[in-house]
C-alpha cells in the first residue's frame, strides 16, 4: 500500500502583502509607542471623556398644593459640573442618571410618589409638571415610607436619540443643554406649613466629546 503523503501548498499571495510596522523611536523606545497608543486612541474617539455630575435638590411640601415637578437633563446641565466641561468640549449626551430620595421630615407624613420618565422636552426645562396619578403609573413608581429607607430610581439612555451626542453651545456661543429626554418626575402632597419634606441626590453620568 502506498502511503500518500500530505501535499502542503505554499500560497505566495501573501508576499506582497501591506504590513503595519511601527518604527520606534530609539529615544522613546516602549513608553513611547505606548503613549502613540493612547493619543491615536484619543484622536479615535474624539477626545471622548466620562464625567459624574453631582447635585443636590430640597423638595418641599407645599401648603398650597401638590409639588408636581422634574428633574431632567435640563437640570443637570445648571451643575456646575456640566457647565465646567461644556465650555471644553464641542458635544455631550447623558448616558445615566441616578436619583437617590432621603425623607428628612419623617415626623411629618406626607403621601408622595416618584418614578422616571422618558419623553423629548425642549431646551428650556419645558415640561409639563405631571400630576400624582401619571407618577403612579410610572413602572418604577415608589412611594416613600415616613421614615424608611431611601428611593433609589435610575434613568438610562435608550435609543439611537437619547444616546446620541448634541452640540454644548446655542449660536451666540453659551453653553446649553438640548434637547432634553426626561429623567425624575414626583407628586409631593400637601402639608402645613411648607417644610422640606426630601433631600434629592443625583448623580448624572455624562459623555463629553470633541475638545475644542
């Protein structure tokens, strides 16, 4: 019987194939190649930075209605987080919110619901306060027990929309936020006298981009 051996075929196509070769610098050797790597990769991605932008709210109960009110990206771009970096970069988007609720009157009870939305606003804060019922209806809706424990709700960019990248600046060059896509809503009920009834902490993660 005749053993056939395994015929190895040499292709020569790849012979004249384009190569990336990285010459090094003899002064700068490995550092330097390394700190090539992290320029182009900044270069890649636009100078792209990730920033937390921290705030803090007191929510009052009113004695002269609900306190129906928003807090959303328009709110997020008055820190003076956002505003510091706005005016050194071309784009942002924010990414995530978190909200974080603490009762700082729990003598004093009050019915109040909070839940998260999702809707296109204009570049001024321009929702409309929802009432207690469309908070309710919010899938995330808690009401805060006198006393207990603090609410934490999370917003989170979905879609192409919400996740793209807007320009930091009107046409006469100051900084703003636009458009806005929705964040915390909550229905506050009524107490007498008006006192801070929470403390609201947020916590917004947000995208810069394009270093002017």
């Amino acid at each position: 019987m005749v053993r056939r051996g395994r015929t190895h075929i040499v292709s020569s196509g790849n012979k004249n194939a384009v190569s990336n070769v990285r010459v090094i610098d003899p002064l700068s050797g490995v550092d330097g190649a390394r700190l090539d790597r992290m320029l182009s990769s900044m270069q890649n991605s636009h100078s792209q930075t990730r920033l937390v932008c921290g705030d803090i709210v007191t929510i009052n109960a009113q004695s002269t209605g609900d306190n129906n009110y928003v807090y959303t990206g328009y709110n997020v771009a008055q820190t003076d987080d956002f505003q510091s970096f706005a005016a050194q970069f071309e784009t942002y988007r924010v990414t995530a919110i978190r909200f974080e609720v603490y009762d700082v009157a729990p003598n004093t009870p009050v019915f109040s619901a909070f839940s998260t939305f999702h809707d296109v606003g204009s570049t001024g804060g321009g929702f409309v306060p929802f009432i207690r019922s469309q908070v309710i209806d919010g899938p995330d809706s808690q009401v805060p027990p006198a006393g207990g424990n603090k609410l934490v709700l999370s917003w989170l960019a979905r879609g192409s929309e919400e996740n793209g990248f807007y320009s930091t600046r009107t046409n006469t060059g100051s900084t703003v936020a636009a458009p806005d896509f929705g964040g915390l809503r909550y229905s506050v009920g009524v107490v007498s006298p008006t006192i801070g009834k929470y403390e609201l902490i947020v916590k917004a993660v947000v995208d810069f981009r394009g270093r002017l």
